[in-house]
C-alpha cells in the first residue's frame, strides 16, 4: 500500500473515531491532519527500522507534538486531537490475532502477539508521555528567559 493511500485512510480513520468521540465538528478535518501525521510517522519509522514498538513510540510523540501545537493554535484541549489521532496507532490486530491463538490453542504463539500488542501499547503512552514533557520543559524554559529580560 503507498505512502499517499496510507495517509487518506488514516486521515479518515481519525475523523471517524472523532466524530465517534463528539470532537468539534470545526475540529473533525485537525484530527484527521493528527492521526495521518502519526501513522506517516510510524509507517516510515517502521520501514527504516522495522521496529514495531520504536516506530510506535515515534508515531505517538508525533501525535502528541501535533496535537499540542493545534490546541494552542485553536484554544481546544488537547485531548480531543490527540485521542482522535492517536486511534490509527492501536495494536488492534495483535491483540485480535492473540486472543484467535488461545482460542485455537495455540499458546505459544497467542503470547507472542499478546506481547508485543502490549510492548506497542506501552510504546504509544512513553510516546505520548514524552511529547507531553518536552513541551512543557520548553515552555518553561522560554517563560524563565522572558522573566529574565
């Protein structure tokens, strides 16, 4: 699947589960541009290092950083970005794929999908986390230099 197909679907992908989530309807297409930056993140990251849980992280921080610049920008809170766009990084497929795998017996397996739904999980809460730190470190930093002047 291209790049350009990816992002569409994303995109839409965000605008559904905002609509779902009641976000503004002013705010629909913003989230929509939230969960394609994140999932144009994660797809390249993920292309380069092949790393499922590193480009989650990534796509996350992604989301985070978007989000905050478009809650400031429109006075909105930030979850109702960040929550719309960070849908199309779910793990839903692992998590579908591990629960099919106990359900066939097939432990082994099933533990090895759970594990990494739940690694990519936690991948998208540092990501999330660690966008949400570094805004406010720099902002701090830049109300401690204008207090100084």
């Amino acid at each position: 699947m291209t790049w350009i197909i990816q992002a569409a679907l994303s995109f839409l992908a965000a605008i559904g589960f905002g609509i779902i989530f009641n976000a503004p309807r002013k705010m629909l297409f913003y989230c929509g541009v939230v969960g394609m930056a994140g999932w144009l993140i994660y797809s390249v990251s993920e292309t380069f290092s092949e790393d499922a849980v590193k480009a989650s992280f990534l796509g996350a921080f992604a989301v985070a950083l978007v989000a905050h610049i478009f809650a400031k920008r429109f006075r909105t809170p930030m979850i109702v970005f960040s929550v719309a766009g960070i849908i199309p990084l779910v793990p839903g497929g692992m998590a579908y794929n591990a629960m099919r795998h106990i359900v066939e017996n097939d432990y082994i397996t099933a533990i090895s999908f759970a594990s990494k739904a739940f690694m990519v999980s936690g991948a998208i809460a540092m990501g999330l986390v660690f966008a949400e730190v570094s805004i406010q470190l720099l902002y701090r930093g830049r109300s401690k230099r204008r207090r100084a002047t």
